[in-house]
C-alpha cells in the first residue's frame, strides 16, 4: 500500500469481493454486533488481530494501542479510550472472553526498555510505563540475561501485567469470578509466524498445538 489511493481502491475490492458476494452476512451485521471475545492488541501494523486469528467482521471487538497496555484502575486517567471500550464491550456486549495480544519486535516495549529511544515523546514514555512492573521484575529475577531475552520477557510480561491489571477492575473481576469472563494471554512471534498461549500451570508461554479442535477458547 504506497499510497493513500491505493486504500480506495483497496475499499472498492472490499466491496466487490466481500460485500456484494456475501450480501445476507452483511445485512446481518447492519442492525448488531454480537462478537463474543474482546481482543487489546498492539497499534502495530503487522499484527491484525482479524488476520491472525482468521475472524470475520463481527467476530472481535477489537481495541489496539501502543503495545496491547491496559491501566490499573489506580493510574487510569479519565477520559479513557481505553477502558470505555473495555467498559462498552463487557458490560454492554457481554463479551465472554478477553485477550490481550502482545507481539515480538514491540516498539513500545523497546521503549520502555530503552527509555532514551523515546525521550522526547513524553505520551509514549507516559503509556509504555504502564508496563514497566514486567521490567522491574525482570531486572530483581535475572539481572544477567541477554538484551534479546529481555525484550522477549518483557514483551511476555507487559502481556500479563495487562491482565493483571484487568482483574482491579470490580466489575470485570467479578465476572472472571463468576465463570462468564475468561481472561487470555497471546503472544505472536513475528519472525516464526508463530503463536503462543499463556500456561497458567506451566507459567510459560506455550505454542500453540497444530491439533484441529484444540487450543480454541474455552
Ligand atoms: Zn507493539
């Protein structure tokens, strides 16, 4: 996509290819949603929750910002895109599911990491700092690790910080408590084209399983 000529025409194969072929699916669509799984992903161009996970529109409720961060409840700051998206989906929508999907090779998480990277762009040094309890923790569990491995930690971490800070939410923990909430973590390597779900049990990030029928949400 060169140009921003290229995207209209772009919407104009849309319509011919999708739209126009597949009029009952749309005309579905036009009154509701109805998605059931609520996906926070990054801003980053090359990580579409949609494609990643082969959803049609409709499917996800989709929330992207700068490395996949949700605020705890303590630092959010009104207004919030954020979470009046993450509001509007579970209280309004009803969603069953909740996945927060972080990515290798994150810009954000690189500078939060790399703090003089972004030194003079003080909303992103505002933003990436929310992940900045996956850092410290790294830095008090392994202080010697490669600069590789600490990105990729990181990038893991911020992940589950995200989720972490979902849960200081009343009424989303009281969801999650009841059974009609679950919480997911993701992670999407970039250079594998691989997928990796957090293991509660294992502690880990775990790749998915090439087994039709599993690793579905539960
Ligand atoms: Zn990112």
């Amino acid at each position: 996509m060169e140009n921003f000529h290229q995207l209209l025409a772009g919407f104009h194969h849309f319509k011919q290819k999708y739209f126009l072929k597949e009029r009952d699916f749309f005309e579905s669509l036009e009154k509701q949603q109805n998605p059931k799984t609520l996906v926070i992903s990054c801003c980053d161009s090359r990580v579409d929750p949609a494609l990643l996970l082969n959803c049609k529109p409709g499917e996800l409720f989709v929330i992207r910002n700068v490395a996949a961060l949700v605020p705890d409840v303590s630092q959010v700051k009104a207004p919030s895109s954020v979470m009046a998206a993450i509001e509007y989906g579970v209280k309004h929508l009803n969603i069953e599911h909740i996945v927060v999907l972080g990515h290798s090779n994150c810009g954000g998480i690189h500078g939060l990491i790399e703090p003089a990277s972004i030194a003079s762009e003080t909303y992103i040094q505002d933003w990436v700092a929310i992940a900045s309890p996956a850092l410290e923790r790294l830095k008090n569990l392994t202080a010697d690790e490669t600069h590789i491995c600490r990105t990729r930690h990181c990038e893991e971490g911020a992940v589950l910080v995200s989720l972490d800070n979902l849960l200081s939410y009343p009424w989303i923990y009281e969801r999650v408590e009841q059974g009609t909430l679950k919480l997911h973590a993701l992670y999407y390597d970039l250079r594998e084209g691989e997928l990796f779900r957090f293991s509660p049990d294992r502690e880990d990030f775990l790749p998915l399983k090439r087994v039709p029928g599993e690793n579905h949400l539960p």
